[in-house]
C-alpha cells in the first residue's frame, strides 16, 4: 500500500495513477497480492473512477470518528464508501503527533470504517527512546489492545495492521529485517492470545518504514511480514512497481 500523504498537484496524481495502473495491468500481479494507493482525499474519486475494474484499490489517508454533522474539514467513513474507497489508513504516527489522535479515536474510526466496509489499516509503532529504553513491544501492544482488540473476532479479521516503527518513517533508516519479523511474529502472538490462532495467521501485518525498491524483497521474505505500507517510495511509479514485483 502506497501512502502518498500530502503530495503531488491534481495533474501529477493523474499521471502516477496512469503509470501505476498500465504496468501492473500489463504485468499481471498474483491473486495473492493487494495493491493499494492512499491519495490526498481530493483525489480519491480520480483515484476510483481511473481504477474501475482494475487490480488497484484506493485508500483515504484518514477518517472522521463521527458519523456526519457539524465537523468542519472532516471526511466521514460513509462519503468514503460513496466513492468506491475500499481501505483506509487510521492511526499513522503523523496524525498521532501532529493531530493529537488518541487511541481511544482510534477505536471509534475502526468502528466507523467496518460499518461502511472500509478496511481499516491500523499503524501502530514506537518512537526512538522507547526502542532505545527496551519499551517498544509495550508501546505497540498497548496501541492494539486500546485501538484494535475492542473489536469482536468477526470484525477484527477485516483489519490489516502495518507496524511502523516511527524512527524509520521518512528517515532512511530502515528497521532490519529481524527487528521487523521480531515485531511482527510478537503482534500475531498477541493476535493468536486475544483472539485465536486462525486469527493469527490470516491477519494481514505489513511493515512500514524506509521500505524502498532495493530492501522490500528481503523485508517482505521475512515470515511474519505480509507486506509493506510504502511512503516516499510509492510516489516514484517505477520504486513503487518494484515494489509490488517484491511482494
Ligand atoms: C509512511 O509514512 O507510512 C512511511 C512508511 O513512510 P516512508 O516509507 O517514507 O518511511
């Protein structure tokens, strides 16, 4: 899944989706794999209507814990399924720093998602000093249980988590493939104890962080490692197509 957070004019929107969209139509890509490109919500419609009856999905960057009303300059879950959004991301470090989300709005934006049938992908992930301090399986543990374990069994298995670790968003410093699969197989283990061991193995844990078209193979050959939540790189089309080649 691309996050393209807040990039690129209508025009050069228009023409990443182009490209993104010809190649993996001519490429093909395995039944197995998901692509998903996260927009600035302006271009979500484009998004859908340029990836009507292709392999791409679309998802929002964000959404409104509320239902509808009186919340200037929010985007409620039921105008994202008016146009065709399929996934959401919810909870991303920037949002949990620069906009104060709680974990507590975290819980009613999953809400709000499912019953619009958007998945949800929920990041969780620790700063420098809690890794540093030996804190980070703590910190992430709790950011699940009060953002994601609310939900009953039926309803979790619609969600996809990406740990990102916030020390490696946009810095080039990119989690090691162990620091990853150590992470990601401690999430099914809490999975596997809070729900079930199906639940576990079905549940989709993609990595994010610095992830880019020279380290995605080795990151994604990792067992635990579903996947990758891309930034910087999803907004080059031929890092990103790579990418997905290494999925
Ligand atoms: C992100 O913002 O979700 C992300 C992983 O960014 P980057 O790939 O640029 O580190």
């Amino acid at each position: 899944a691309g996050n393209w957070k807040m990039n690129l004019t209508f025009q050069e929107a228009d023409e990443l989706l182009g490209t993104i969209i010809d190649n993996i139509e001519s490429d093909g890509i395995p039944e197995s794999v998901d692509v998903v490109v996260c927009p600035p919500s302006l271009y979500l419609e484009l998004a859908t209507d340029l990836s009507e009856g292709k392999s791409l999905k679309v998802g929002a960057q964000n959404v409104s814990e509320h239902e509808k009303g009186a919340y200037t300059g929010e985007l409620a879950a039921a105008m994202l399924q008016s146009v065709d959004v399929d996934y959401c991301i919810i909870g991303h470090s920037e949002r949990r720093q620069y906009f104060y989300e709680t974990d507590d709005s975290l819980a009613s934006k999953v809400l709000q998602l499912l019953k619009y049938d958007i998945t949800p992908i929920f990041c969780c992930g620790e700063l420098l000093p809690e890794r540093e301090e030996n804190k980070y399986m703590d910190v992430v543990s709790k950011q699940l249980e009060n953002g994601l374990f609310h939900l009953p069994e039926k309803e979790f298995s619609k969600v996809v988590i990406a740990y990102e670790p916030v020390w490696a968003i946009g810095t080039g410093k990119t989690a090691s493939p162990e620091q990853a699969q150590e992470m990601h197989a401690f999430i099914r283990a809490l999975i596997g104890r809070k729900y079930s061991s199906d639940a576990a193995t079905h549940c989709r844990i993609l990595y994010g962080g610095s992830c880019n078209a020279k380290n995605a193979r080795e990151l994604f050959s990792m067992n635990d490692v579903d996947g990758g939540l891309i930034g910087g790189a999803s907004l080059q089309a031929q890092d990103f197509l790579t990418i997905i080649r290494s999925a």
